[in-house]
C-alpha cells in the first residue's frame, strides 16, 4: 500500500483518476454522514419483524403499513441505475476504491445526467452506514420533509464543488518527487542561477 501510495506521488496521474484525491471537508462530511445515517437500510432481523408484523396485520384485517421505509442505496450497478434514470437526488462516491477503475466513469456519468455528487474519504465509512465491511457508492432517492432543505443545501453546495467544477476534470495529478531528488534539483537550479550571475557580470563589465 505504501509503495502505490508513493508510486502514485511520482509517476504523472491523469485527471480522470486524480479526481477522487479532492474530497470533501471535514465539517461536509460530518454533516453528510449525519444526514446519510438517518436513512441506513433495515438489517436483515429489522427486515423480517416488519414483514411478520405486516402478516399479522394482513391476518387480523387490518389495514397493513405496506410502504416500504426510505432508505440509502447502495451496490454499484444499482446506484448506476438511479443515476440513468435520474433517481438518484444525491451520489456519494467513496476516494479509496480498488481497482479505482470501478468507479472512476461515475462522475462523468453524474455530470451527464446532471445528478449531484460528492467524493468523500473511505469506503469503510459508507460500508458502516449500509451494514457492510466497506460500499464503493451510496445513494439518496429521497428524504422525508424534514430533512429536504438540509438535503437541498449540500446538494447545491456539492454541485458547485464537484459537478460545475471544471478544474478538477484538467488537473493533472502526481508529479511529486522525493525530499533526496527535490534537493538535487534545487542544487542545479541554484548553479545555473549562480552561473547565468556570472555570464551577466562578465557581459556588463
């Protein structure tokens, strides 16, 4: 991990994938994680009270709470489906997948279909809010009426920051070399500079 880490620092990365290193704040993320932890889908015992309960309703003749609760989705090809259909109010995509390619089309695809998106650090934390190990991708489709204007605003906000954001999509990333190579390089830009001095007294004496 260490050795892509750095190898990624030095070779030149193309701004496709250099996209996922500008991320969201700390401050964003922890209001977006507070709002996505509102709607975590139901584990698999929440699931079947639900459906034992709706049975007995149905078997009592009562009128059954059929509708189902509003949740996050998740699961790659799921979250592409709402984006194509234009479902999807809000796309959170995670910065550390592997293989990066996995994902690395989806902000393209977001821009297309003008759905808001936002890139935020670790796989692992939107894996907590699903009851999984780690989630490529999470989705809102939608909110309940209390939360629609907190919505709204990280969804603006997130659209400026990412989807209107042309710098991201031409900025190149890498190229950064080590503190031994840097100094080198300083030391011959320093001689040159002492060199070209000397040149130019030489030349106005």
């Amino acid at each position: 991990q260490r050795a892509k880490r750095i190898m990624l620092m030095r070779l030149k990365v193309p701004p496709a994938i250099a996209q996922f290193n500008h991320t969201i704040d700390k401050s964003q993320a922890a209001s977006l994680l507070r709002l996505l932890k509102k709607y975590q889908p139901e584990t698999q015992k929440d699931k079947k009270e639900r459906l034992v309960e709706m049975a007995r309703q149905k078997k009592e003749g009562e009128a059954a709470q059929t509708k189902k609760p509003v949740v996050l989705k998740f699961g790659l090809n799921h979250v592409t489906n709402l984006i194509e259909q234009k479902a999807a109010k809000l796309v959170v995509i995670a910065h550390d997948c592997d293989p990066i390619e996995t994902v690395c089309w989806l902000p393209a695809l977001c821009r297309k279909k003008d759905v808001p998106y936002c890139i935020i650090k670790g796989k692992a934390r939107l894996g907590t809010l699903v009851h999984q190990k780690t989630a490529t991708c999470v989705a809102l489709t939608a909110v309940r009426q209390e939360d629609s204007a907190e919505l709204g605003k990280l969804a603006e906000a997130f659209k400026g920051q990412f989807n209107e954001n042309v710098e991201i999509r031409r900025r190149w990333g890498g190229g950064i070399m080590g503190q031994k190579s840097q100094h080198v390089t300083q030391r011959k830009e320093k001689a040159i500079q002492i060199e070209q001095a000397k040149k130019l007294g030489l030349s106005i004496a």
